[in-house]
C-alpha cells in the first residue's frame, strides 16, 4: 500500500476525519478534470478554428483571418458556457430530486 494511503488509513484516523480525507482528494481530483477539460477545449477550439479560418499558412495573420479566427473562438466558447450551465442545472435539480 502507498504511503498516502497507509497515511490516510491509520488506525488512529476517525471514520469523520477520514470522509474529510476523502472529500479534499475528490476535490483536488474535481480540480485537476477540470484543468484536463480546460486545456483540452483549447486545444480543440485553436485546432479547428484554425483549420476553418486559415486557408493558406504564412508567416502572420491576415486580418479577416484574425477577425475569423476570433469570432469562431468567441462562438466556440459560447456554446461551451451554454451546454456546461444547462449541465450543472440539470445535475444540481437530480441531485436534489434524488434527496
């Protein structure tokens, strides 16, 4: 066994202060997938934004390139801001019906 987990696990630990262990590495596990999620939508919006704006690669932006490139990120985070809150809102209203 780990020594983080033998740590966690002592015999000495109460099970509350171990449901607070437990609670602060599920939030710092929530934090890191949410970092994770972050750079990925970065990574994909640059990606096809990119590829849907630039038509031919050269060594700056041209200015409808710029402006094209700024609006399709704009739209793509957009959408993201609007499906993660109807997310949120509909897990939040499940976790309470199932209370």
């Amino acid at each position: 066994m780990s020594d983080f987990l033998k740590g966690s696990l002592s015999s000495s630990t109460s099970p509350a202060d171990m449901a607070v262990k437990k609670e602060q590495i599920m939030n710092s596990v929530r934090q890191e997938i949410a970092l994770i999620n972050a750079q990925e939508l970065m990574n994909k919006s640059t990606d096809r934004c990119f590829s849907k704006c630039v038509t031919k690669p050269g060594s700056s932006l041209s200015n409808s390139e710029q402006t094209c490139i700024g609006n399709c990120m704009d739209r793509y985070f957009e959408a993201f801001n609007i499906v993660s809150r109807t997310y949120t809102s509909r897990a939040r209203t499940a976790r309470l019906e199932a209370q």
